[in-house]
C-alpha cells in the first residue's frame, strides 16, 4: 500500500490517504477546515473515499467532516465516544476557538471494538482501543506495518492536559500499544512526520 499525508491547515493535524492500488482510498482522520488538498489529490488520482477511520473525536481531526458531502458518501468508523461527540462542540472542542466553525452535526457511523479486523479494499485494519489523550482514542494498524496513532503517541510530546485527558488510561494504553509495537513498526502520528516506533516520550 501507499501512503499519503495531507498537513491540515488547522492545528497541522494530518489527514493520511491509504492506497492500496484500488479506485477506492481510505482515510485516517479528515482535517481542514478545507478539504482542497484532498479534494485536489483525488482528482488527480482519479480515487474516491470509501471509508474514514477516526483516531478521536478532537475537532482538528475530524473538522473535515463538515464539507464530507463534496467527497460523496463512504462510511465513518470510530469508537462510540468518538461518534457522539462529533455533535458536541465542547466535547470535541471545537466550540472553543474561533478559527473553524462548530462541529455539531451528527453523523452516522460505525462504532468499532478494541481488537476488531477489518478487511477493505485487500487492506488489514487492526483496531486498538488508546483512552487517554481523550475517551474515543484509537489507534489503526494496517497490514501489521503501519500504524496511525492519532495523539495518542506523537513524536516528541505527550498531550494529556486536556480537560477529558487521563493519565492513568492513557499509562494503559501506552503499555498496551507497547506489547504490539516494535521498532519495525512504522508509525503516522496526527501531527508531525511518520517515524519508527521507539516507545513513548517521557
Ligand atoms: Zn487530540
């Protein structure tokens, strides 16, 4: 498979294509506010989105959304913490700033189990249940190789003082992801360039 990373203009948060040679593409996350880049790269790929799998419900990561009629219809996977609070601004904090609109549309999707598998387009898709950074956390691995981590596992930093952060889920989570990952696994953070896995930041 390949693997596109679109920067977001809002917070940087990635929005990653996975390609695996089909007409259809998946999404890991859908940032924006403008969906231009993406709008643009499936153009000129000539693809179209089949399914969108949310790392979290934050609003830099999902903000997309609110113009995901222009990318036709495809399905929306999550946890179910994720799901419901794409219609709740303060849950999703996108009430807080002033930079992208409200996110407060309820959206359809499928609500996901820690260790579900799906297979779609020839594409594995592991799901990791990650609380922590915040209740609907999720961490994606695809084809045992990749995996998408949201802000769960960033590069340098750990985000945990979030108003619906928990340290102690988010030491589970970190040891749980741990016992999975080794250095040959290649991760996609929601912000900032992929990286081999290493473990945690302190
Ligand atoms: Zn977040």
């Amino acid at each position: 498979v390949h693997i596109y990373r679109i920067e977001n203009e809002y917070r940087k948060a990635n929005t990653y294509i996975i390609d695996a040679g089909c007409e259809d593409v998946l999404l890991i996350d859908l940032g924006g506010p403008s969906l231009q880049s993406l709008l643009k790269w499936l153009d000129n790929h000539k693809k179209k989105v089949s399914a969108l799998f949310l790392t979290h419900e934050h609003a830099d990561h999902c903000i997309g959304l609110l113009e995901s009629a222009s990318l036709g219809s495809f399905n929306i996977y999550c946890t179910q913490y994720c799901g419901e609070n794409l219609s709740n601004p303060r849950r999703n904090y996108s009430i807080y700033t002033s930079e992208i609109p409200n996110l407060d549309r309820v959206f359809e999707f499928e609500e996901l189990s820690d260790g579900h598998k799906l297979l779609i387009n020839g594409v594995t898709i592991e799901v990791l249940f990650t609380p922590g950074h915040s209740p609907g956390c999720a961490c994606y691995m695809v084809n045992d190789t990749y995996v998408f981590t949201g802000d769960t596992l960033l590069s340098n930093k750990t985000l945990l003082n979030l108003p619906n952060s928990n340290r102690i889920d988010h030491k589970l989570s970190q040891d749980y992801l741990s016992s999975l990952l080794s250095e040959t696994h290649l991760v996609f953070p929601g912000h900032g360039d992929s990286f081999y896995f290493s473990g945690f930041p302190r």
